[in-house]
C-alpha cells in the first residue's frame, strides 16, 4: 500500500477521534446537560456546548461513571422534582465546575473551566510551549496525563507540540503503551507515526504474533502496512503450510492487495506440477493464466 494514503488513513482516524472527543472551545460559560447514558444506566451522558455566539459552536459530548462528576448528588439528579445540581469535572489538565437544576434524570446549567497551572508549567517545561484558553480545554476534554509526556520523554521522541498531546490523548494512548512499544524494540521515528500506530491499532501483542512467525524486527512502515491491510500471523503461517517459506514483507503486501491466498495458491497450482513462482502467482491473478 501507498506509504502516504496509509499515514492519511491513520490520521484521519485520529482527527475523527479528536473532533468528536474535545474541542468545545471555552467562553465565557459552557452549558452542560445530563442524562442517563443509553444502553447503560450506570453511567450519565454528558454534553457540554460552547455559549459564544460569535464564534462556531463545538459540542463536547461522552460518558462518566457517577463518581468522575465529584459532588454530584446522584439519588437527587435520578429523584422526581427538580432541585440544584453542584459537580466537578477535574483531570490534571484543568477543571470544570458546573452549576445547575436537575431531576427525574436530567439536569442544565453552566459550567466555568480553569486551566490547572501545574499542567500549564509542565508544558512550559518541558519545551512544549503555553497552551491558549482552548488548547487548555481541549487537553482537559480528552484527559491529557503527564505520565504521556514522561513516557516521550523517557523514549526519546521529539518533543511534542500541544495539538500532538491532544491527539494522542483523544487515541487513549497512555505512558504504558509507549513504554511497552519501547521494550518490543520499537519507538516509531516521530510522534506522528506514534499517533499512526494507536490510530490502526499496532499493540505490542499484535508485533509480538509476527515475531514468533518468524518476522521479528520488522520495520515501522512494514509494520502499518501489515496492519492496514489485515495482513495477520495466520496468512502468513498458511503460505508457509503449503511450501512457500520465509516470503519478504513486500511480497506479503502484494500478495494481501491482490487478493493472492494460500486457498488461491492451492487453485492455482494443477496437481503434481511445479510450485508457482511469486510472479507466476501475481500474473495468474491478474490475468488469469502465466503469461
């Protein structure tokens, strides 16, 4: 596959994630409202709408366990009536403090963010620079955590700018699997490629399956093309079951883009002939016979 459609699929991935994770730039006020998360009544859906009208809106929109919304009075939030609702939102990038009315399961009010100035001095710190008003929030939004930029740090990546946090953050990437990715062998070259692997979902467990298939070591880029095109230990350990050894990545990349199987391989081989070469096998595919 295209080196460049591949890295574009990744963070389109990540830009979805982001776009619906976080941004509602903070005002003056945000609104909030709460309801029960549908399909699980344990936990409450919450959405937070930026108030400015001179500005686009942006919608911030998840769950939460009762206990994340600190000071929330539950029982009175579920209870018939109405009746005022007092929470907090608090991550180590910052806070909200919301204040409201609510009852029968559903609650309204305003919220006003704080940036949490440990985070900010952190950021400045460690070279990543002064996060605005709505980088802070953002950070906030999609619960960016110091022990991220301690396991960057540690692995030796370039410093990260503010929207790099963001994003990978809003991929749930956390210092363990940055570190655990460090200890397989493997510290992609930039944080770009870092978000490129959370984003097609390359796990420390997934390389691992290629390593005792004999494909240790195998390059990054390698790496996110397997995964982009659902090349798995098993296609390979299949090719190997019916003679064909030891095949390079790049002809496992051909093989999965054109669709060559070891079923096909075995419908393509008359029996008692020779073993088809690999470009006796792309030519049988494409054109239906070896040239």
């Amino acid at each position: 596959m295209n080196r460049c459609l591949t890295f574009l699929l990744a963070l389109m991935v990540a830009a979805l994630t982001v776009s619906s994770a976080c941004v509602a730039a903070p005002s003056d006020w945000i609104h909030f409202t709460l309801e029960p998360q549908r399909g699980d009544g344990a936990r409450i859906h919450a959405t937070f709408r930026d108030q400015d009208r001179n500005r686009d809106r942006h919608d911030w929109s998840t769950e939460f366990l009762p206990s994340e919304l600190v000071g929330l009075d539950t029982a009175g939030f579920r209870a018939s009536g109405s009746r005022p609702v007092r929470f907090a939102l608090i991550r180590e990038a910052g806070r909200l403090d919301c204040t409201g009315h609510g009852g029968e399961s559903y609650a309204a009010g305003d919220c006003g963010f704080t940036a949490d100035a440990r985070f900010t001095q952190l950021l400045i710190d460690r070279g990543i620079g002064r996060p605005t008003q709505d980088q802070a929030f953002g950070l906030m939004a999609v619960n960016a955590r110091r022990d991220v930029i301690d396991a960057i740090a540690a692995a030796h990546y370039p410093t990260p700018t503010i929207d790099d946090l963001t994003a990978l953050a809003a991929l749930q990437v956390d210092g363990r699997y940055i570190r655990d990715l460090a200890q397989a062998g493997y510290r992609p070259a930039g944080i770009h490629s870092l978000i490129e692997f959370k984003a097609l979902g390359i796990t420390p467990e997934w390389i691992g399956g290629f390593a005792r298939a004999g494909y240790g070591n195998l390059p990054p880029d390698e790496l996110v093309q397997f995964r982009a095109l659902g090349i798995s230990p098993e296609f390979i350990t299949g090719f190997e079951r019916i003679g064909y050894r030891n095949l390079p990545a790049e002809t496992l990349t051909q093989f999965k883009a054109l669709g060559i199987t070891p079923e096909f391989v075995r419908s393509a081989e008359p029996s008692g002939q020779r073993q088809l070469s690999v470009d006796e096998l792309v030519q049988r595919r494409l054109f239906g016979r070896v040239r």
